[in-house]
C-alpha cells in the first residue's frame, strides 16, 4: 500500500522555493534556508530558534557580500 501522507517539511520547501521564484530571490538561497528548516525544525522558546537565526544571518550576509542580492 502506498503511504498518501504528504511530508510537511517538503511541503514547505516546495512552498519556499515557489515564493523564492515570485518574488526574484536566487534559487541558491532558497535552496540554503530548506537545509536550515530541516535542521532546525524545532522553534519553541527552548528549541533550536536562537541558532536558526544566527545560520540565517549568516546565509544573508553571504548573499549580500556575493552580490546574489542587494540592498534597496
């Protein structure tokens, strides 16, 4: 029998790459914050969500500095 059931975690990163591509953000970064959600999937007040922002800063900051992005 064929399990139906959909992964929530592809489901938003299907969902996030979709909203990358409407709104001109590089699929690179897209990419980067799918591996980031499913490493950190855990964002209560005594989960991963501390460490999750500083990744995020960081992906950020590469992008900026490798011009895949700008400042407006």
């Amino acid at each position: 029998m064929e399990d139906i059931t959909q992964n929530p975690i592809n489901d938003s990163a299907d969902l996030l790459k979709s909203l990358a591509a409407e709104h001109q953000v590089p699929l690179e970064i897209a990419e980067q914050m799918i591996v980031l959600m499913q490493k950190y999937p855990d964002l209560s007040i005594w989960g991963s969500k501390p460490e999750l922002m500083s990744q995020l800063e960081k992906v950020l900051k590469s992008a900026l500095d490798n011009k895949l992005i700008g400042m407006e």
